[in-house]
C-alpha cells in the first residue's frame, strides 16, 4: 500500500466532522469540501491511463483472500482490498455468525449493528478495507440458492436491517450493498432477465437499496449478474444513474459483480458502473481507446474516479489500521455470534409445552439424525466464512444437557433397535439440515437453486419414523429459508427453524431447548403450506415477469392461509397486545408517524416480543399488498412487566409508485394500522388518512 499518500491526506484529515454519517471510529472521514478539493486536484494531475487503472481490479487471484483495485504509487493513492461477507469475513478463519436469513429472524436491528461492526472490525484487522456485504436482495421465492444471505421476503424489514449493517461496518471499513438489483435465482444468474414495472421496481426491488443510501450513506454497491429489463444490471443506466445516482444521491462507486458481471466496456461506462472486478476484462485499455476514440466522454471517467478517490479519501484508506489478529474470533464477536444465533432461532410449533426440557425432569435424550453432529454453516460460495471450531447441535446438546444422558444416532434410517431406543427416550432432537449440495451460491462445483421446498424424502421418512413412536419428537431444521412442514409435521411435538445458525449454534440451540433462554426469532418470510401456494420459481428461463406480490402479500391477496405466516413464532410466555397510538391523525408521503404500541408479558418466564406494524389501505383503487409491514421493535420483558415500544412510520412505506407523476404518492383512502405478533395476527388497530 502506498505511503506517499499520508501527508496528502493530512492536510485534510483530523478536521473533526463526519462527511459518511456514520460515527466513525477509525475510519474518519474527512470534511467533504476539503475531500472534495482533494479529490479535483488528483484528478487534475492523473492522466487518462490513470483514471481507467482505477477503475478496475487487479486480478483474479486474490492476495491474502483480498481483491484488489491498483494503487497509484506516483500520487499516492491506495488501493481497495475487498472481501467477502456476508456471514463473516470470507479471508482465513473469522467470527462465523449466523447466515442473513438467521440474522433477518431476529428482527434486532441493534444487534445487526453491532455485528456489522464486529465484521468491519476483522475485515480491517485483515487487511481489507470494503466488505462485500450485506445482501439485501428480496426473497422473491425461497428455492433461491442464496436465499440464506439476505435477511427475508420484505422490504420494509430488508431497509431496516441493512442499514444497521452498513453503519456497524462503516464505523472501521466501507460496506457494500449487493445486488443491485432484483438478484433472485441462480441457476440462470448470468443470464437471466427479471421484467419489472415502475411500480414493482421502485416499491419491491429497490427501496432497501435507498435506504442503505439515504439513511447509511453506505460507501458502495455491488451490481448484480442478472439483467433488469433486458439491461445487464452493470449496464443498466436506469438502476445505476436514473435511480442510485442521480435519484437518491448515492456519492460513493458501484462495483460490478465477479467476471461475468461487466459484459461490456461503452456500455457499462456510459451505464454508471465505475470499478470492474475482479479483473479489466471490459475496462483497461478498452475503455481508454473508447474514450480515445470519443464513445465515452471523458467527464464520465472523471466521475467514476471522483467517486472512487472521494471514498478513498473519506476512509482514510493510506492509513490502514495496524491488522490485529486478536479481534478476530475474539470472545466478544464469538458471544455475538452464540447470541445472534438464539435470537434467530424460531419456534413454529410447540405441543402440550414439549419445550423448554427440564433438565431435571428428563433422564435420557436421543438426538438423532445424520447432520446432528455437523455445524451446518451454509454455503459453499463466496459467503463460506469459516471458523477456527464451531458446535453442532449435538456438541451444544451435550454441552448444556447437565446431568441427562445423551445418547445419539447419527443416521437417517435407524435400525429398529434403534428406534426402539429412541422411543424409549424421554425425548428425541431429530436435527434436518440441507446442505451446500441442496442449496448456495451457483459454482461450477455444486450449489444453486433449490428443487423443491420439500425436505428431502430420507428425510420426512425419518421425521416420519421417529415421531410415531417417539411422543416427544422435537425438530430442528437447518436450511437457508421456508421449507414445506407437511407431510411430516403433525406427529412432532415440536419444531424449531435454527437456519445455518454459525459457530456457536449448537450452543444457542441448548439454550433454547433447556429453557435457559425464551425462544424470540421470528419468520422473515412466510411458510406455505405448499409450494403452489407461492409464486412459480423459474430457474430455467431467460426471462422473467416480477409484479408486485410474493411471499405474504401474494398468500393474502388469494387469501390463502400459511403454514407459517410472516412475522410468526412462539416463545415460552404469553404476550397481550392492549393498545396502539399514534402521534398524530393524518400522514403525508414524505411524512411520518410514530405508532406507540402497549405489550404484556402475561406469562411467568422473562420473553422478547417483535412487535409488528403493518399497514393496509381500505378499499385501494390500485394493486398492492393487502396488508404491508411498516416497521417493528423488539422489546424484552420481565414477566408481568408491561411495555410501551415506539415504532417510527414513514410515509414513503404507505405510498406507491405513481409513474405519471414520477413521485411516491398516497392514495386518497383510509389507512388502517395494525400492530401484533405476525402478519395473521394483529389483534390492535388505529386509522390514519392521508394527507
Ligand atoms: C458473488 C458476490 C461476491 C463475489 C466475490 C460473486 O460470485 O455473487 O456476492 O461478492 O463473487 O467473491
């Protein structure tokens, strides 16, 4: 890395206020007119080869398990070094935390913060200086391969938790929010075109997107391999300038997806993508001949490289800090890890109170299933984070099961003996996991789309076996998003999703199943009954169609019951709903509210709540989702303690897209708040009218 570039940057670093929003720490950015002085002054000295370097990455192999972007040893000017998340620092061993979809479960946007921030802590203390992460693309349909990067189907939930992220990361590195956009099967990634209206691009697709803009002010995106509309998204002027630029202000640089992701040089330069990676297949010397010979002006060079220079400065990216192996794995970020995991673990489904297990009620326990002693982590694509040691979920079980008796049978087709054994147990874990095989990112050596929600048949045949001879049958499922529940569940006395739930998700399993914590996670996209009941998955065309519902929305506007719907999961105490307020009567698009929410703890244990705020509009003229997520807060409560949470309402959540008018507007009709447990349930509500 360059050094020459530190006494450049002291004349504009150290001068107090913040120019990225965030609170940094390390990362201080410098005051924006003088970034920006600095910023036209290197460009004024760098020549036009100079400018094109930057704009690409150099090369495919990475150093240190980093991507790096040139250097310009003559100015200065460092390089970025990019790794991967999203699920822990993809660069040598690093905190593993539980996968997105895990993380989207816990709906704790504080805690997301901080393990954003404990993130961006190893990627400094390797070296790196952008974290490709968070994923934030919108579960269209959970056969996705990377459904388990993302935090679920909605956007309101996606925004919230995605800006926590890039603030936790951005307080040590530049975070990066990928990708742009509608990236959502991949099996035809690369290929691929998702169709979209006005309307479903800019209520469904992309308002996470300006919310890591807006309220993150995150340093870069990551666009997607797929195209929009026909447009590669590295192309597609519509997303990078009409929408991210020139729409919500985005002042940082859109890097392309690896290798297939730029598929062009004119046409990506002119479509508003400024780095090319990992290599300059496109860019490089192509590029500099086609502003040569007049197809891209040399203004819009100037304003990639200003995007990228200004990021460099902001970040302070010639001073790394010194990398300290000890925050990596270091006992806070693994507690955060164990901690992330048990929020997000969800309860679906709890008989006659087969949980929690008292451990001095129950002498034997049988833990049964091929995986059981295998710590799923997820996939094997570019998110595999991998940890020094992670538990299973036998490990934990064994680690927390006190004085009983743990016996296991690490099979999916137990002799007979064996299930007479197991029956004969006070109770049976039976642990379901899919692996990289059946789920992850699309390489040349496995992963991709899902074939079918259901689990696979060895699998329900287990579940199947056991739960007719085992009363106290308790599931654990281990995969990347919804699964079918029949045909195999209702013999089970209970079920838990823990998703691929990290390195300490044995550990937070046990506390979950021995009640030394209420369960809290909830479902950040609903369950079907069956997979007809969701839109088709098409992993095989070039071309798709994309409205306005999925997931919940889709269920509720045919009204179709979930198994599970969104928002749902059960704890060990009862929680009531007694009253919602709202501080005022009226809402004007650009507007907001706050609803204010009373909850009960009406049970005997201690029990978090996520408390939910939906929205519909009675009798709406338009197609829309019959009732829309709006915002939501976590609150934990003693028993018998009451509480009022505070959940803010913006406006822009209620309005929709009209293309005439090119702006968000609110219908004018009636607007219904509702707040409760899940998307089925909202037992308080209070009205609004737009204004
Ligand atoms: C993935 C990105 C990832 C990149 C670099 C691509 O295949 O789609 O999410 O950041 O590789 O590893």
């Amino acid at each position: 890395m360059a050094h020459a570039w530190s006494s450049v940057v002291a004349i504009v670093s150290g001068l107090g206020a913040c120019a990225c929003g965030s609170t940094a720490e390390r990362a201080r950015p410098s005051p924006q007119d003088a970034v920006e002085r600095r910023v036209e002054e290197w460009l004024a000295e760098l020549t036009l080869e100079e400018k094109v370097e930057q704009m690409h990455g150099s090369g495919f192999a990475p150093v240190d398990d980093l991507y790096g972007t040139a250097e310009n040893a003559r100015l200065g000017i460092p390089s970025f070094w990019m790794v991967d998340g999203p699920r822990g620092v993809r660069a040598g061993r690093a905190t593993t935390f539980p996968v997105g979809i895990a993380r989207g479960a816990t709906w704790d946007v504080d805690l997301e913060r901080e393990i954003g921030e404990a993130m961006g802590r190893e990627t400094a203390a390797k070296g790196g200086n952008v974290l490709l992460a968070p994923t934030i693309n919108v579960l269209r349909h959970p056969r996705w391969g990377r459904a388990q990067e993302t935090y679920g189907e909605d956007p309101a939930h996606l925004g919230a938790l995605g800006v926590a992220f890039v603030e936790g990361v951005q307080r040590h590195v530049l975070a990066s929010a990928k990708h742009f956009a509608a990236n959502s099967i991949e099996n035809t990634r690369l290929s691929v075109s998702v169709e979209l209206d006005e309307r479903a691009l800019r209520e469904i697709y992309t308002p996470h997107f300006e919310r890591v803009v807006r309220d993150a002010n995150v340093a870069s995106v990551m666009s997607a391999y797929n195209r929009v509309n026909g447009e590669y998204c590295a192309e597609n002027e519509v997303l990078l300038r009409t929408l991210l630029k020139d729409g919500w202000g985005f002042d940082g640089f859109v890097e392309s997806d690896w290798l297939a992701g730029t598929r062009s040089t004119v046409g990506s330069a002119l479509g508003g993508l400024d780095i090319e990676m990992p290599v300059s297949n496109h860019y490089g010397f192509r590029l500099v001949a086609a502003v040569q010979a007049g197809e891209v002006p040399e203004a819009t060079i100037d304003d990639s490289v200003r995007r990228i220079l200004r990021r460099k400065l902001q970040y302070s990216l010639d001073t790394p800090a010194a990398r300290d192996p000890a925050v990596v794995e270091s006992a806070p970020h693994v507690e955060l890890a164990r901690r992330a995991a048990r929020e997000g673990i969800v309860l679906l489904r709890n008989v006659g109170g087969a949980l929690p297990l008292d451990r001095a009620a129950i002498g034997r326990l049988a833990v049964v299933g091929r995986l059981a002693d295998v710590p799923r982590l997820g996939d094997e694509g570019s998110s595999n984070a991998q940890p020094t040691r992670a538990v299973s979920p036998l490990a934990g079980i064994v680690a927390g099961a006190g004085g009983i008796s743990v016996e296991s049978f690490l099979t999916s087709a137990p002799s007979s003996a064996e299930l007479d054994s197991i029956s004969g147990a006070d109770a049976a874990v039976v642990v379901i996991a899919l692996e990289p095989d059946d789920e992850g990112e699309k390489l040349p050596g496995g992963g991709g789309d899902r074939s079918s929600l259901a689990l696979p048949a060895e699998d329900v045949a287990l579940l199947q076996a056991v739960s007719a001879r085992q009363p106290r049958t308790l599931v654990v499922l281990e995969a990347g998003g919804p699964v079918l529940t029949e045909p195999w569940i209702s013999g089970t006395a209970a079920v838990l999703m823990a998703w691929y739930p990290g390195m300490e998700g044995g550990h937070a399993l046990a506390e979950i199943l021995f009640g030394d914590h209420a369960p809290s996670g909830r479902l950040p996209a609903v369950f079907p009954v069956q997979e007809a009941d969701l839109p088709p998955f098409d992993a095989t065309s070039d071309q798709v169609t994309y409205g306005l519902l999925h997931g919940q929305a889709w269920l509720d506007a045919r009204g179709t019951e979930a198994a599970f719907p969104l928002g749902f999961g059960l704890g060990y105490s009862t929680i009531r709903y007694d009253a919602i307020g709202l501080d005022g009567s009226s809402i004007a698009a650009d507007g907001s509210l706050t609803a204010s929410v009373t909850v009960t703890n009406t049970g005997a244990r201690a029990q978090a709540e996520v408390v939910q705020l939906y929205a519909s509009v009675v009798e709406s003229a338009i197609e829309r989702a019959p009732v829309r997520l709006v915002g939501f807060a976590r609150v934990e409560l003693a028993p018998g303690e009451a509480a009022t949470v505070e959940i803010p309402l913006r406006g822009r959540d209620l309005a929709y897209w009209d293309a005439a008018a090119q702006a968000f507007v609110l219908e004018p009709a009636g607007i219904v708040l509702s707040a409760g447990p899940s998307a089925a349930e909202r037992p308080v509500s209070a009205a609004v009218t737009p204004r």
